[in-house]
C-alpha cells in the first residue's frame, strides 16, 4: 500500500512567512508557484507577463503574510486570489492605456478584456451557488481535489459530493449562458 503523500500546510507556511521565514516563502513557491503561473498565463495571456506577475505576487505574499486571515477563507485561496487580482489590475491598467480614440483594437486588448469581463461573470456566478457547493467546485477545480479527497475534506458523503458537483456545474454553464 503506497504512502499517502504528507498535506502541505499552507496556513503553517504563511505564518512562518509573517515570523520572516524565507524557507517558507520558498516552499510556497515550490508548492504552488506553477499553478499560479498558470493562472496569470490564463488571465494574460503572455509568458513574460505571467512571470512578473508571479514574482510580484510572492512579494506581496510575503509582505502580507502577518494581515492573512484564515477565518476569512483558505491560504492557498488567498495566495490565487492575489496572483489573480495582480493580473486583473494588469490588464485593466493596460486597457486604461489604450487609447479610446483607436480605430483598430489590437486582438491582444480584446483578449483581455474579455478574459477579464469572463472572469467577472465567473466569479458573479459563483456568488449565487450554496457555500458548500461552491466549497466543492473550488476544490476540484482549483485546488485540484478528488471527488473523495473532498468528500473527506467536508465530512460528507462521496456520493453528495459529486451530485454537488454536477449539478453545480451545470448552475454555472447555465449562469455563464
């Protein structure tokens, strides 16, 4: 029977962040920097970008580890909710840039003002599911959970969950129209 794999702490790691424990920002990094890469690449939609926007977050991460409120939602949640609003304020910064007189958009401010305007309307749907459904989904499809690992996550049966889950789902394709 194989080791199950040891569950990284990030609440454990940010708090040694706020005591000025760079050995904790670094397994942070570790742990999640690619995932966070791929979601400032998603939003971005540019290598270099997403890169710097990851490198600030971690700065941000750090510097803010000591405000961090676990009663207010996951560490691992807040620290994809910092990449995310960087790279949204990004994209809004860029769009301000943009002249309003232009008569040619160029497809990159198109693309990002729709992942923007996409990701608005993702997280307006969101709002409307039941917490514990929203808990699911956000499990799965951001922290990367099993149906079963969630299941035993929130002490709930497996067969719930995933009928919480699709049915969830299809809450939100219905809500994004």
């Amino acid at each position: 029977m194989p080791l199950a794999e040891p569950v990284f702490d990030y609440e454990a790691r940010l708090a040694a962040c706020a005591r000025g424990e760079r050995s904790a920002l670094r397994d942070l990094y570790v742990q999640e920097g690619p995932r966070l890469l791929g979601v400032a690449k998603r939003l971005v939609r540019d290598t270099a970008l997403a890169e710097d926007i990851v490198h600030e977050a971690f700065i941000k991460i750090w510097n803010g580890a000591t405000g961090f409120d676990p009663a207010r939602g996951s560490a691992r949640g807040w620290m994809f909710s910092v990449t995310r609003h960087l790279a949204l304020n990004l994209l809004r910064d860029q769009s301000r840039e943009t002249s309003l007189g232009a008569e040619h958009e160029t497809a990159a401010d198109v693309d990002a003002f729709e992942a923007q305007a996409h990701s608005a309307r993702i997280n307006r749907c969101l709002e409307q599911l039941d917490p514990q459904r929203r808990r699911c989904i956000l499990h799965a499809y951001v922290d990367g959970y099993s149906h079963a690992q969630i299941a035993t996550r929130l002490d709930t049966p497996l067969g719930t969950v995933k009928a919480w889950i699709k049915r969830s789902l299809n809450a939100l394709r219905e809500c994004m129209g």
